[in-house]
C-alpha cells in the first residue's frame, strides 16, 4: 500500500487491529509499520513492552495504556478519539489483538457505537504453535486459557478428552507442569506438543504424553510464552492402534524366545515405556484372539 493510500484511509476515525511479533521483532508487515508509524494514537497493552518494539522501528506516536484491569475506562477514552476523528490503533503484547486480551470488550464497543474498525493480519502464536506442532489442521479448535479452579479445569480437560479436532491452548510458564499433571490423569497417552518460546531464538518444541513431558518440566522449570497443542483424537486412536500391534508382535516374539509370559510382559513393558498391567491387557486379548482362531 502506497503511503498516499495508507493516510486517506487512516483519516476517517477507524480503528486498526495491528498484529504485532509474537517472538521475534522482525516479523512485523510494512503496512503494520506504516499504520503504527501515521496514527495519532496506539493502544497498548503493556507500555514496556510495546516501547520495546516501537522503539525498535524508531516509531514515537503517543501510547495509551489498555489492558484487562482499565478496559472500561480507557475505552471510552479511545471511543471519543475515534469519534473526533483521530487515527487509532489497537496491539497487544504479542500477536493478534482480541485474541485472549480485552481487545473484543473495544470491538464490542465499536460495534454498539457503529465505529468502523478493521484487521491487519500478521502473527499469531496460536497459528504458529498448530503447524509446528506437525497435527493435523484441517479442522481445529483455540481453547485459550485453561481455568486456574481445579474443578473447573477438570470439567475442561474431560471436554477436551472427547474432543475429536486439534485443540490450541495458551498457558502460563508457572502453570504448565500443574496443567500436565492434570491432563495426564484425564487425557492419558494423548499425544501433544508443548511449544515454547515461538519465533526467538531458544524456540523448542516438546512432544509426548503429558505423564512423559511433565516429568521433564518438573525437572527444568519452563520459561517463555507456551502454547499448547493437543493431538486430534482420531491420530490418538490411530497411534494406540499402532501401540496394540507392537506390543503384540513384542510379546510373540519374546514368548518364541523362551520368555514366560510374565518375563515377555516385563520385558515389553520396559522396551515400550508402558505399565505392565497395559502390557498384560493386550496379552490377555492376544491369547483370547488365538484361541478364537484355533476353535
């Protein structure tokens, strides 16, 4: 977009959704920048933090705090510039505004005081985290945060348990090994990835089970942005499936070696990472299985 472009339409008190880096600074479009760059205001939502980037690009516009705790005051604050005709824009922290942020509560606003508002699109640590997560993402859901009530969480993960499309998930670095610890009692071998750091430069992806990737995070306490990424529940029973079929062919394999079932049970437990009383169910069903075909 020319620059001539860019003034016309930011003259008409509009307010720009801006899309801000999720990680690394650099990954910002020239139209962003133009827009930030010609506003006579930007919302934000940490003043540190925003400076950071602005500061960056050598961007000096004025800045007014917006953030969850003064939502409703500063809304109006930025309601009346736009009334006036001022030329305003919206960036959170990281990503796209309205996105787990008070952005919507402004939308809303807008749309009651039928203000015109528009998008410009750019990063997004929630679309980032689901294609490097490698799931599939033809059909998807964003989660958001997770309730910090344990009996809220509870009922959330069940839903999750059941939910058949790959979930994203926003949680906090202090939080992370409580949430793994209850997703292993609910989602058990579920698979996910556990992204952390998007875009910077100790970016990391982790990928397992919950009871597998909490014992690691325990360990080494997380640092940074996370997202989660839970497997669609289809490539979960596809990956038991598979499961059943080693441990099967394992068992035959150390019984014809001269293992006793209860040595092969071990043995495979051990070589699978699997508890042994999983182990013994797919023996028993294997032993069932032959003598059905036998009889």
């Amino acid at each position: 977009m020319k620059k001539k472009e860019l003034n016309n339409s930011l003259e008409k008190g509009i307010l720009y959704l801006c899309a801000t880096p999720i990680g690394n600074l650099q990954d910002i479009t020239l139209r962003a920048l133009e827009c930030l760059k010609e506003a006579d205001l930007i919302a934000v939502e940490s003043l540190e933090r925003s400076r950071k980037l602005l500061n960056y690009y050598g961007i000096s516009t004025p800045l007014i705090s917006y953030r969850e705790s003064n939502r409703e005051k500063k809304g109006r604050v930025i309601l009346e510039r736009l009334k006036q005709g001022a030329k305003v824009v919206l960036i959170t922290d990281a990503g796209m505004p309205s996105i787990s942020d008070p952005g919507h509560y402004l939308i809303q606003l807008l749309l009651e005081e039928k203000i015109s508002f528009t998008v410009l699109p750019g990063p997004s640590a929630a679309l980032t985290a689901l294609v490097m997560s490698g799931y599939s993402a033809k059909r998807f859901v964003f989660w958001g945060f997770l309730s910090r009530k344990k009996g809220e969480l509870r009922k959330e993960l069940e839903a999750l348990a059941v939910e058949e499309r790959t979930v994203i998930i926003y949680e906090s670095p202090h939080r992370l090994p409580v949430t793994l610890t209850e997703m292993a009692k609910i989602l058990k071998d579920r698979q996910l990835a556990v992204c952390r750091e998007l875009t910077k430069k100790f970016e990391e992806v982790r990928r397992g089970s919950a009871g597998q990737l909490v014992s690691s995070f325990l360990q080494q306490p997380p640092r940074g942005e996370i997202t989660l990424v839970i497997s669609p529940l289809s490539q979960h029973k596809d990956n038991i499936l598979h499961l059943n079929e080693e441990c099967e062919n394992k068992l035959l394999e150390a019984i014809k070696k001269g293992n006793t079932p209860t040595e092969a049970v071990k043995k495979v437990a051990k070589s699978l990472s699997l508890k042994r009383n999983e182990v013994y169910v797919v023996l028993m069903n294997l032993k069932k299985r032959i003598y059905d075909e036998r009889n």
